[in-house]
C-alpha cells in the first residue's frame, strides 16, 4: 500500500503470492493468493482480506486451486474465477461464498464485471469471449476464426466491452447495447 504521503508499507504472506485484488463496495480490500504446490503436490488457493493497517483475514481456502481475476461487481461484491477447477466463486452481501461449475474447457483468462450485472471473459479455448449472466447462464460470442485468442477485456462505462487478441495485436470494442 502507499498512502498520502508517498510512503510504501508492504504486508507479507505467510505462504503463496497475491494474483489479483479488489475493492468491493465497502472500500475491503479482497485478494486472490496461490500457493504453489511444487513437487509435493497440487497448488491452493485461498481469499482474504486484507485491512489497511496490514492484517490478513483467510476467508475461505481451497485444494488444487488457482484463484484469480478479483472483480467487482455490479452489486459490489467481489467475484473470481478458479482455473485449475473451472469454477467461478461469487462473495455475497452476506459474506458466503457461493461456487458455480463452469461449462467444461472454460478457462478463464481475465473477467471484467459490466454494470448490467453480466461478468464478461476471454480465455475460452475457441478464441470465444463468454459471458454469465446474473443468474449464472453461460453464454459464448462466436469470433471469427482467425488464429488468434481473445486476452485482456474491459467493462466500460457506457456498458460496451473492448478486448484485445493475443497475437494479433487487435484491440475490439463490443457494442452491448447498455
């Protein structure tokens, strides 16, 4: 963290690295952390908190887990994706955890949250960019075939998406109409 006077204050892990981060609508701080599993086994995850004097608060914790892609949603709380178990994990208002089995071979690279509710993906293994809806429907955007893997996406304001292709080097905007 740096605060207002430019000072940097570093808040070590006990064991495994942050993979992603976000604010929920309470200004919480929310974290993704991996701890690798190297030769003795399979990685796990974990979410926690993290409180602006450095405390780390576990909330929950996984086997053969790979969390990531922290994002806020549309109602402020956090979601995140599990790519080792193609899982998407929403926290709600209340604090529970709440898992969704993902279509299989849905790997998600990045996500952004759309203020209409829908959380938008990119890493599918077609090329195709994803979508779940509020109601936790899996939807997919056929892309033409052209060598190329979706990457980085974007909720805008307006409520369009914009994404990027591996290695094309194209930046795609997606009118959605919100």
């Amino acid at each position: 963290r740096i605060d207002l006077q430019g000072q940097m204050h570093s808040y070590p892990l006990h064991e495994g690295w942050p993979t992603s981060i976000v604010f929920d609508d309470r200004d919480q701080a929310w974290v993704t952390i991996l701890v690798p599993g190297g030769k003795e086994g399979k990685p796990r995850g974990r979410i926690a908190k993290l409180s602006r004097d450095g405390h780390w608060d576990i909330v929950a914790a996984w086997d053969n887990s790979c969390p990531g892609n922290l994002v806020r949603q549309a109602d402020g709380n956090p979601a995140f994706s599990d790519h080792c178990g193609y899982i998407l994990r929403r926290v709600t208002a209340g604090g529970k955890i709440v898992e969704q089995q993902l279509p299989a071979k849905t790997f998600i690279q990045q996500m952004a949250a759309a203020k209409d509710g829908n959380l938008w993906f990119s890493g599918d293994d077609n090329g195709r960019l994803g979508r779940i809806a509020k109601d936790g429907k899996v939807s997919y955007l056929e892309r033409p075939a052209n060598g190329d893997q979706s990457m980085a996406i974007l909720a805008t304001s307006k409520g369009d998406i914009v994404f990027s292709e591996f290695y094309n080097y194209n930046i795609h905007p997606l009118e959605t109409g919100g």
